[in-house]
C-alpha cells in the first residue's frame, strides 16, 4: 500500500493560464450556453450582435470551422470535412465539433455538416451589415447641451463602482468600514457564495471570495454575470433578453451614447443593475439614454476591462507591478489600497511609502491565506500576472525557491486528511471478509483495506448499503 | 463481524509517530492499521488536529 507521497510540480512551468484565450478551456460563458435548450439558444441567434459575440469567444479552431461554413449554400459531407484534418489534429477537431454542436451553432451529423440557418443568416448579417434590426444598439440623437462623457470620465467611473466591490469584500471583517456597494451588489455577492452573513447582519467574505479576489478582472465580471444570468431566472426576467442585452453591450463602442428607444422592459430594468457594476454609466437614474464603459466593451473581447488603476496613473499598473526577490522579500510598485489590501492577504508587508509597498512572503503569512481557502496555486498565479516587467526578464519569472516553499507550505498544512466511516473488522472467515470486501468495492466505499488482518475501511455513505447487505445474507443463510 | 465508527487518518510515518505518544496521555486511537492510516474517534477528531498542529507548530523556526 502507497504511503502518502509529496509530488511538487515543476516551478519553471507556469500554472494554468487563465486568460481569455485559453487554448485548453471554454470561455466560462460558452460553458454556461451549453446547458441551456436549443429553444433558448435559437432565439438567441436571431440577434446578429449575440452571434457575433459568441463567435468571438469561440476557441480558434471552432471559430476556423464557423468560417468555413459560413457562406456555403450547400452542407458538406462529413468525409470532405474530415479530409481536411491531420492526424495529429483528429481529436481537436472533434472536440471543436462536439462544443458547437452542444451550442447547437452546428447540428451534430454523421453524413453532412451545415450551420444552424438561424446562426447563419444572423452571423451573415453581423458580418456583412444590413438590416435595420438595432442589434448592436442604437446610437442617441446628437444632444449639445448634454454631450456623451469622455473615455476618463468612464474609466474613472467604471474602475470606481468596480473596485468599491472588491475594497468592500476584502476589507470585510477587518473591522475597516469602506464605502458600501447598493443593496442588488451585496445581494449578488451573498447569492455567489463569495460572502455570506455571519452572525446577524454583517457580510463576511468566504473561501471562495478570497480566490476570487485573486481572479483576473474579467473573469471576477463574468463570475458575477453569470451568478446574474441564473438570478433573472428566478426574477421572472427572460434569459434571451437579458444575454443579449449583455452581448450587445459587448459590442458597443466606448465613449458613445446609447438610446434607451428600443429596450424591452427587462433590458431597461437591467439598465439599474449594471449602473451598480459599473458596465454602464447614465447621467441621471431617469435619463434617456446610456454609455457602456469599458467593463461593458471588453466583455468578449481579449483587451483588459479595466485601465490602469487610480492614483499615480503612471501606467506600471497594467503589465504589473510586483517585485520578488529570492529572498521572499517582495516590492509592490501601488498607492492602490485594494491592490494592497489583496496583497495583505498572503504577504506580511512591512513598510509603506508613497508609491510602494514592502513586504514579506512568510510562513504565517501564507498559513493565513491557506486558512481562508486560497490555494497556493492561485497566490502563485497571482504573482506570475501581477509581475513587474522588470520580473518578466527573469526565467523562470519567480524564483523557483519561494514558488516551492509556498507550496511545501501547503502540502505541510495537510499532512494529514480524514475521512469519516465505518472499520469492518471481525469477519468469521476469510470467504466472508472477501464476499462483503467485493460488494463494498462495487459500490466504490473502500478507503482502506487489509487482506491480511481481515478488514477494511469504507465512507460513510456506503455503511447502510453494506449494513442491509449483510443483513439480507445472514436473514437469507440462517432461513 | 462487527463495524465500528470512526475517523481514518491518513498521516505520513512522522505525524503518526505523534499520534502515538498523543494516544499515550489520552487515548482516541480505535485502531493502529498501519503506518499510514489509523482510525481514530469521531468526536476527538478536533482536539486531535488542534493538539497536533501545535505539536507540529514546535518544529519549525519563525523569523518574526
């Protein structure tokens, strides 16, 4: 029997990416499209802006496969199709088939692949212009004495609203007290499970919110989104219209207004929420008209949601702005408190100037974070993003010395794992031991096991299975 | 044949080592399987894993 045995994964090989453009993963949005009905989902494709939406997050090679098709009148057969593929390329190929047959983008069919006609002529129409149908929003009339807000004036209102969210979460408990986000905010981010109320009234951040926090921005915007895509449902609101809406957003142009014209009475009464998210900014709560910032603009698209942070504005910000040395000592380049406030929460940070802050990565530092649920692969992952280009000269990027130990420091934490259950032991004979042993293994219960000295161990949720088991043979053996 | 409710711990060699002489001032250890795993009472579980991590906690050097 294996004792427990540490496996420390290479530090040179970076974790996971998680960017947009993931090769190996589906945008978290196409996986959520997957689960709905095709009834949704045609109705969806109508809007040329969906469609174009979607197709922008599509991995590349189903993006290639939509092209293809796109303008053929007639369907191809499917040996002509697999002709085109390399052997090597056989099992992208059909897993790229497999995603957008689920999204119902192309049937799936043994004999012959054509587009869903619905997605086809709405991708034509995205592509090629046309039609008056204001897919992609409808620009307001020219107004002089109330002109659309400049590219700062949204920036500067966007990353606000955004970052009073996260500010609140992290610094919640800490018993600092920033500015609230509104009551839709609080209640999407108790519904997420990314903070929860404990005793009485006050939010706590959970496990889960502190990795999110970790998260990069335009994945924490789509987690939200899609918390809210499954509250609309409950809300009686019409989840095409609410995803469309969404989608067309992401089509928008930044810096320019939006008339509230041709909404539908869902799509206005989301206008409030996303004014709480910071997706979109109006003047006044009653006015006419609105302009996506550009959290809204970069939905789907792989350009970063947020400019660069408040403050200094130097722009260090955007490509990163973390030093770490071998000696775990770590200079972050940020007047930014949330920045900083996130940084708290695995570093031990000892002195703050203007522009930087100096800290140390250490063992209860770490411990901290492992306590609240953050992974040592997200910690990790977090400093590879938030890097100082200076850093990015370095191979590999952070000194494999504190990589390992941040994870030795996890593994230390679970030396040991329990499990509860039940121990079989006592079995009159050895054909009576393996006759019990089989079933349990049937059921997948066994955790542990001994031939030798007769028992064995199985979870919890196997004991009343294996208990009626028992019974039924000694009731069928002694009749 | 007889089933007895429990905790397994699965632990390395080491960890069972302190297991052992904790068991010694109070015991909770229901059965020693083998140098791995040992299944110990349900409702000691907590006081185990605290007693243990400070025991684990002497062993190790902080610079603060």
């Amino acid at each position: 029997m294996a004792g427990p045995s540490i496996r420390i994964k290479p530090a040179g090989e970076p974790s996971k990416s998680t960017n947009i453009s993931g090769e190996d993963s589906s945008h978290r949005l196409v996986a959520f499209l997957q689960s709905q009905s095709q009834n949704t989902l045609t109705r969806l494709y109508q809007k040329p802006s969906s469609c174009l939406s979607i197709f922008r997050l599509l991995r590349p090679l189903e993006r290639q496969l939509v092209m293809n098709l796109l303008w053929l009148e007639m369907p191809v057969p499917a040996s002509t199709m697999a002709a085109w593929v390399t052997r090597e390329g056989k099992r992208p190929y059909h897993d790229a088939l497999a995603t957008l047959a689920r999204l119902h983008i192309l049937p799936q069919s043994p004999v012959k692949h054509a587009l869903n006609p619905t997605f086809k002529s709405s991708m034509r129409q995205a592509i090629t212009g046309g039609g008056s149908s204001g897919s992609f929003g409808v620009l307001s009339e020219n107004d002089d004495k109330h002109p659309p807000p400049d590219i700062e004036a949204l920036d500067a209102y966007a990353l606000e609203r955004w970052e009073t969210i996260l500010y609140y979460m992290v610094s919640s408990g800490t018993g600092q007290f920033p500015a609230r986000p509104s009551q839709g905010v609080l209640y999407l981010l108790q519904r997420s499970r990314l903070m929860a109320n404990v005793h009485g009234n006050t939010l706590q951040i959970t496990s889960a919110g502190f990795q999110f926090l970790l998260h990069p921005p335009h994945e924490q915007l789509w987690e939200l989104l899609l918390q809210y895509l499954q509250m609309a449902e409950e809300r009686q609101m019409d989840l095409v219209e609410v995803l469309s809406f969404l989608l067309m957003l992401s089509t928008t142009e930044l810096g320019k207004d939006y008339s509230m014209e041709n909404l539908s009475a869902t799509q206005k009464a989301m206008l409030e929420d996303l004014r709480d998210y910071g997706l979109i900014k109006q003047r006044t709560a009653t006015s006419r008209r609105f302009s996506p910032t550009r959290l809204a603009t970069t939905l789907t698209s792989s350009s970063p949601p947020l400019p660069t942070s408040t403050g200094t504005g130097n722009g260090s910000q955007a490509q990163g702005f973390i030093v770490l040395e071998t000696n775990y000592r770590l200079y972050a380049y940020t007047d930014n408190p949330l920045q900083i406030a996130v940084l708290n929460l695995f570093v031990t940070l000892k002195s703050r100037f203007p522009n930087l802050v100096v800290g140390q990565i250490t063992r209860e530092s770490v411990k901290k974070a492992l306590t609240n649920g953050i992974t040592a692969d997200q910690v990790i992952s977090y400093l590879i993003t938030h890097a100082h280009p200076q850093m990015r000269k370095n191979k590999p990027l952070l000194p494999v010395t504190v990589q390992d130990q941040i994870r030795l420091w996890e593994l230390e934490k679970n030396r040991v794992k329990s499990q509860e259950g039940y121990l079989y032991t006592a079995f009159a004979s050895q054909a009576d031991y393996e006759y019990v042993l089989n079933y349990a293994k049937q059921l997948d219960v066994v955790l542990w096991e001994n031939a030798s000295r007769r028992c064995f161990f199985g979870s919890v949720e196997g004991h009343a299975n294996i208990r009626g088991f028992i019974e039924r043979r000694s009731a069928a053996g002694n009749a | 044949m007889k089933a007895i409710r429990g905790v397994l711990l699965t632990c390395d060699s080491a960890v069972k080592q302190i297991l052992l002489t904790m068991n010694e001032k109070q015991s909770f250890i229901i059965e020693d399987l083998d140098d791995f795993h040992v299944v110990i009472k349900a409702d000691e579980e907590y006081r185990v894993r605290r007693e243990l991590e400070a025991e684990l906690e002497k062993n190790t050097y902080s610079l603060e």
